[in-house]
C-alpha cells in the first residue's frame, strides 16, 4: 500500500512539475522561431525508400526498360520545343496555337469563350444587363432571395467582365450562408480578371470569413508580386502579411493546446508503467515544437542530410532550386529559408519537411516530361510547407503517438487518424500547388500531368481507400475540374529543351549509383 502510495505521490508531482514547466516555455516562448538545438528526441527522418507526400506505391522501375520513343513523340516534343521559344519571345498567341495544336483537350470540356475586357460602370452593360442589375437592386431592398439569385446568376453568367456583379453576388452568397458556392464564384472571377484589385480583395476577404487565412495571403500576396507597380501593391502586401499573422497563430494556438495534453499523457505513462521515457520525451519534442515549425524543419532536415546520399551536380541542383525559388517566391512565407536538394534515387518521388526543406528524387527529373511537369511536384510539396501540413501531422502525431502508446493496437490507432487527415492535405496540396504553378507561369495542367504520368507508372497499385494519398484516377479527375472550372491557362510554358538536357544528367547519376550499388554488393559478398 505504502509503494502504490508513493507511486502517485510521485506521479502527482510530476504532472505539477511539468505543466509549471509547460506554462513557463508558453509564457517566454518568443513571436519568431529561435535557432534549432540538436534535439534530444529523434523525428523520425523520411527515408529515400518510401512513398512521399506527392506520390503513391509503386513497383521498382528497374525492371522496366524504358521505351523508345514513337516518331510522333518525337515531333510533338519539337513543337512543344518551338512553342516554348515563341512564349519566352513574349509571342504568347503564336505560341498557345502551337500548344493547343499538341495537347489533347480535356474530355466533355467545351470551347474556351474569349475574355472580354472588364468593366466597373453599370452604364457600359448592354440593355438586358441594366435590367438584370436593377432586379438585384430590388431583390436586396425587399430581401427576396428568388428575386436576388435569379438575375445575379444570370448577369454574372452573361456578363462575367461586370466586376462589381461578380463582387456583389459573393457577397450576397456569404450573407446567405452559402460560403462555399461564394469562394466558387471568386476563384473563376479572379482567375479571368486577376489584375482587378477590387475583385482580389473581395476574395481576399472572404477567405479571411471563413478562416483560410493561409489562401488570402497567397491570393492578396499573388496580386502584389504579379502587379508590382499598381497603386495598391502596399495594401495587398499589409493583408498578406495580416492573413499570414492569424494563421501563424492558429498554429502556435493548436501547438500550445497540444503541449499540455502532451505531457499530462506522459504523466499517465509514468503513473502506469513506472518509466520516465515518456514524460521525458513529451516535454523535450514538445519545447521542440514550440520553437516552431522552422525550428523543427531545420533539426530534421539535418538529420535528413546526414542519412541521405545527395547529389552534387551544380547543373541539375541549380536547375531544381531555379524553379522551387520562383515558386517559393510566388507563396510569400518569407520566414523559411527554401533550399532544394536532389537524392539518387529512381523512384518519381518528392518529399517536404517543415520550414521549407523539399528533397526531390532524381528519378522525378528523369520520368517527368517537362518542366512545368517537375514544376507541379515542387508546387505539390511547396503547398505542403505553405501550409503547414509538415509541422500540423508532427504536432498532431506528437500527442497520438502519446495517447496510443499505453494501448492495444495503439500504432494502428495513430496510423488511422493519419489516414483521413492525410488523404484531404494532399488534395490541398494539389490544388495549391495547381494555383502557384498558374501564377508563376507555368502550363497550368503541370500537377495534372504529374498525376498522369503516375498512373502510367503505376502498377497492381492499392484502392485509393488503403492509401494515405487519393488514388491517381480520383486525383486527375479533380484536377481536370478544377483547371476546367477555373479556366486556367493549360498552353502556357512546357520548358521541354532544358529538362531534356536536365533528364539526360539524371538518368547518368541514376545509372552510375546503381552500378555504384552494385560494386558495394559485390564486394561486401566477398
């Protein structure tokens, strides 16, 4: 009776020990993350062998020889190559008619109608427009939603350039209820007429309404980098850093919750088991935690540069890092510090860690087809540090992984919760990364042909109900919608000279690591 007594006596001092020590981390925890100290608890660092964020199990490719290509790929490829040359020349409609020439369209997808320019005086609506308008005028006096939706939806479906129609019907949308048909409205308005700063603002708005404050500063971010010299650039760059502040401290928010419920949970640990290793490791990943996603990202990616071979070609890493900048660039979270690093690895794979490490796979250079295509994985991965899902699922699996340790099947439990919430941030991160490829330039079907380019690959692969990534069919399928519905420009840059010449020093290093393998084998055998 006496030792169970002791027990709790000592387990009751170390849950007041702890939460002290807790609420004083949180009391002096500073705004900005401070300098990462090598942890005393190990994160466990991806390996180069598992699938990543952007992609789903696959069988070894060294099986498969690669095939020749047909004459018609070869000359499609040209085109593709003399279409780039006229983009970059600044002859965008020569170019996209060489585009569209190449591309298969999209199926059930009808002709892109011509944009027309935009408007903001109601006088310059055709006659049937100003009857349209007054409706609504009178629909909103009487609150009669018949009387407002009807000719809203038809003035914004027949005169979509009428900026302040497009505005008013999302904002009516929102006051009604209907959040998600609003945010709808914005993005197919925005992406026709991007440079219209009332329209962006209005999206940037709503965003921040329903709490997406990490999409409203890349949108009001977007707009500032696109439109350097308008008058408004200062305002836009004040609300992207305002949109950037909320979700910042959602995060620490979510983190400092975590923390307490981390070490109570190490706590029963003790009191359950009589071992100190889980309180210890909970209070020690927890002050790691809250250092902030920075902080974690750079111990873990120093762990990741210790474990993983890295390629050292100037040429090939300069290349990948030339186009993560740009899109770095376009996402604005100007606290990381980006850095790209390539691994001699066949797989077509890529993944991100917190703070804006992204390790990319050399075999996703040698399988994708261009640069826009390498693009929309970068982009993919990218959105995954944008939008801290890195440092969300460390946090998240930080306290699962306490929860679950003193219960049956508790690894399954953890893997579980992972499963859902991993499944929605990489559509996320498709549909983010779709947006920054979109804003940097790029063909705007880069993550979509990423997708495709996987299912080729793909063999025996699992129902996208067993894997922790929507399956490659379902991804494409949304994709397609979202670059249809959106009405983004798929006949923009391919960039096919250059990472032909980059897939080429690719799928050398891949060859020349492989034998390198083999000689390892070979002599550890003897």
């Amino acid at each position: 009776m006496k030792r169970r007594w002791k027990s709790l006596f000592l387990a009751v001092s170390w849950v007041m020990l702890a939460i002290g020590t807790s609420i004083l981390i949180i009391l002096t925890q500073p705004l900005a993350p401070t300098p990462a100290q090598e942890p005393t608890v190990v994160i466990e660092t991806p390996k180069p062998t598992p699938t990543p964020e952007a992609s789903e199990d696959k069988k070894p490719d060294s099986a498969v020889a690669e095939p020749a290509l047909t004459p018609e790929e070869i000359a499609r490829r040209q085109k593709l190559i003399e279409a780039d040359k006229l983009y970059l020349a600044g002859e965008y409609a020569a170019a996209q008619k060489i585009y569209r020439e190449v591309k298969k369209p999209f199926a059930q997808t009808s002709h892109t109608p011509q944009i027309k320019p935009a408007i903001a005086d109601v006088n310059q609506l055709s006659p049937a427009g100003k009857v349209y308008w007054r409706e609504v005028q009178a629909g909103i006096v009487s609150k009669l939603q018949t009387r407002i939706f009807v000719p809203l939806e038809l003035l914004v479906q027949q005169y979509p350039e009428f900026i302040p129609g497009q505005i008013k019907y999302a904002e009516l949308l929102q006051e009604y209820g209907d959040k998600k048909k609003a945010l709808e409205v914005l993005e197919r308005a925005t992406t026709l007429y991007p440079n219209q700063a009332e329209l962006i603002k209005a999206k940037v708005t709503t965003l921040a309404g329903n709490k997406k404050w990490m999409e409203a500063s890349i949108a009001a971010r977007q707009f500032a980098i696109l439109n350097p010299n308008h008058p408004q650039v200062a305002e836009f760059n004040k609300l992207a850093e305002e949109n950037l502040k909320r979700y910042k401290s959602h995060i620490r928010a979510k983190v400092r919750g975590n923390t307490i419920a981390n070490i109570i949970t190490g706590a029963l640990g003790y009191a359950l088991t009589g071992s100190l290793v889980g309180p210890f490791s909970a209070l020690d990943s927890t002050i790691l935690l809250l250092q902030g996603e920075k902080a974690v990202g750079d111990s873990v990616a120093k762990q990741a540069k210790k474990q993983l071979p890295l390629v050292k070609d100037p040429q090939l890493v300069a290349y990948v890092n030339s186009i993560g900048q740009k899109l770095a660039k376009v996402g604005g979270r100007d606290e990381f510090r980006y850095e790209f690093f390539v691994i001699p690895e066949e797989s077509l794979n890529a993944f991100a860690l917190p703070g804006g490490k992204i390790f990319v796979h050399a075999g996703a250079i040698a399988k994708t087809n261009s640069e826009a295509e390498l693009a929309g994985l970068l982009g993919h991965e990218l959105s995954h540090v944008l939008l801290s899902h890195g440092f969300q699922l460390v946090t998240q699996g930080n306290l699962i992984g306490n929860l679950t340790q003193y219960l049956p099947f508790g690894g399954t439990i953890g893997q579980l919760f992972s499963l859902t919430y991993s499944r929605d941030m990489e559509r996320q991160a498709d549909t983010l990364g779709t947006r920054l490829i979109v804003s940097s330039g790029y063909a705007a079907d880069g993550v979509y042909n990423l997708m495709n380019t996987l299912r080729e690959q793909q063999k025996n692969s699992p129902p996208s109900w067993l894997s922790s990534h929507p399956g490659s069919k379902e991804r494409v399928e949304y994709l397609q919608e979202l670059i249809t519905t959106n009405n983004y420009n798929r006949y923009a840059y391919e960039g096919v000279a250059q990472h032909l010449e980059m897939q080429a020093k690719a799928k050398q290093i891949l060859k020349e690591e492989k034998e390198h393998k083999r000689e390892r084998e070979t002599r550890n055998r003897e």
